[in-house]
C-alpha cells in the first residue's frame, strides 16, 4: 500500500532588496551605504560614484594647494571641482533614486575649512543643531562647531564603575592598614 504523497505549496512574498548588501548602493570606497548628507553619491565625470564624504578626505589629503582637480580612485580620469569643493559634485540622481523615499532629497551639506557642515532644522520652537565631520589629514572625527575637547576631571575617571570599586577597595585598605594604627597608638600610646 503506497501511502498518499501529499505536496504542500506555499507562496512566499519576494524577498525585498537588502540596502547594506547592494554593491550599486555602497560607496566603494568605505562600503557605506549612500544616504542624502555626508554620504550622498556623487558623480565624477567619468561616470564612477563615491560617497561624498570620500571623495572630500580624497580631495583633502592628495590636494596641492592650488589644485582644483580629484583623480577618480578607480580610473584616474581627473574631475574639475567646483568652487565651494566637493559638495558641489554632480549627485548621482540614478543612485539617488534608488534610495529609500525618504533618502530621495537631497540635504544641503557645505565644506568649511576642513569639514563638511550640515545644518538639521528641526520642528517649530527647537533650536537647529550643525554636524560636523573633519575630512582633514589629521582625521580628529566628528564634532559640533564650537565645541573644544576637555581634560576630564577627577570624578569624570571614576565614571566605569570597576575603576570606581577598585578606588573604594583601596582607600578602605588605606584606612585600615595606615590609620588604623595610628588610631591605636594615639588612644592608648603603644601598638599593643
């Protein structure tokens, strides 16, 4: 007696496109997913696409001083930059596109000095913030306009609270150890 074979099908929804993973949607020179600040793709004149932010550090750490042209990093072809830097480039509209909708428009990033600045206006009645990222040879990271780094104190050490254990541990052995004899020696005059 054969047994009754019996198929099951399901149908399964197509899988949708995973963004990190799609190569025309990376910058190939960090492998960071485009978006429409720091990482909008922009368009070289031999049609290549890199990530904003790339193409500045590129442009800040191989620029002569009077140079006004970026070699593409794949070709070499040289690409003329605008007066106000890289944010200028060509946005590549194609890559664009093909972001998700609300990565479509583009946001309004300028060079100031050795960064690119992008203002985020925010709701009615809440003060707007710039970002900053530092595209420099020296790479310091991204920082607020205005804003200097300062030395912490010296709460601000004990602030992971295994440094802050070991510091209560060894005071208490401070105690224990160097007053407390000392405590013996002023109450009754000997360490007996």
């Amino acid at each position: 007696m054969d047994p009754a074979l019996t198929m099951w099908h399901t149908q399964v929804a197509p899988l949708e496109m995973d963004l990190e993973r799609s190569p025309e949607l990376q910058c190939s020179i960090c492998f960071t997913t485009y978006d429409n600040i720091f990482k909008t793709p922009k368009q070289l004149d031999c049609t290549h696409t890199f990530c904003l932010e790339c193409l500045a550090r590129l442009m800040a750490i191989s620029m002569e001083p009077q140079e006004t042209k970026i070699s593409c990093p794949f070709c070499r072809q040289l690409t003329p930059v605008p007066k106000n830097g890289p944010p200028a480039l060509t946005t590549s509209q194609e890559v664009l596109g093909r972001l998700p909708s609300h990565l479509q428009r583009e946001e309004a990033v300028w060079l100031e000095g050795e960064k690119l600045c992008y203002k985020r206006l925010l709701e009615t009645g809440v003060p707007a913030f710039c970002i900053c990222v530092d595209i420099g040879a020296s790479g310091q990271g991204a920082s607020a306009p205005g804003q200097t780094r300062t030395r912490p104190g010296l709460l601000d050490r004990f602030t992971d609270w295994k440094k802050l254990l070991l510091f209560i541990v060894v005071m208490v052995m401070l105690v224990v150890i160097v007053l407390w004899p000392l405590q013996c020696i002023v109450t009754t005059g000997s360490m007996r």
